[in-house]
C-alpha cells in the first residue's frame, strides 16, 4: 500500500511540473527566426494591438499592448510569446494563427526579437 501512494504522488508531482512548465524552448539554432518586418503574423495581431486603434475598436485588447511598431512589440515580446504559446491570443471568436504565424511569434520573442 505504501508503494501504491508513492506511486500516486510522483505521478501528481510530475503532472504538476508537466502543467506548470511554461513556454516552449526554442532551439534558437535549430529554427528559423524571421526579423520583425517579415513577420505575416503581426497582421492578425495589430487588428486589435494597434497604437492607432482605440476604446471599442481594440475589441478588449489593452490599450498600453501593441504590435504595430518593432518598439512596442519588443516592449510586449513577453506577453506576446506568453500568450501565442498558451493559446489564450488571440481570443476565442478570432481567427486563428496558422501553426506558421505561432512559430514566427514563438520563435521571434524567443531568439532576441530581431529587427
């Protein structure tokens, strides 16, 4: 019996890590990091984080939260990469990124967000 509750308990502690490991590691070698100004994916982003874009028009994107210049998307490469790779942005009811567009923001926030 001992045994079974050890058992049991590595297993929930490895499903906790499992759950609880964060973003993707990006072999920054092993991928292609494309530079900000090649990225397709900030077209779907910048319908709602866009500097020129406010109230309603962002849809519930935050104000301060844009992807529409190299600066600010570096500023906000963290929440970008955060929340591409959960899957929580973009919001249920947009469109989604294709598995391309998620990896050139993954791997662009990952490998020192090229210019």
């Amino acid at each position: 019996m001992h045994t079974a509750v050890r058992t049991l308990v590595l297993l929930s502690l490895s499903h906790l890590l499992f759950a609880c490991s964060g973003a993707t590691n990006v072999d920054c070698k092993q991928v292609t990091v494309p530079k900000y100004a090649a990225m397709t994916a900030w077209a779907r982003c910048t319908n709602c984080h866009s500097s020129s874009l406010s109230g309603g028009s962002r849809a519930g994107a935050p104000s301060g939260i844009n992807y529409d210049s190299y600066d600010a998307a570096v500023a906000d490469a963290d929440i970008a990469l955060s929340q591409v790779d959960s899957g929580s942005m973009p919001p249920s009811g947009s469109p989604k990124l294709s598995a391309a567009e998620k990896d050139q923001i993954i791997n662009w926030a990952s490998c020192d967000t090229p210019q």
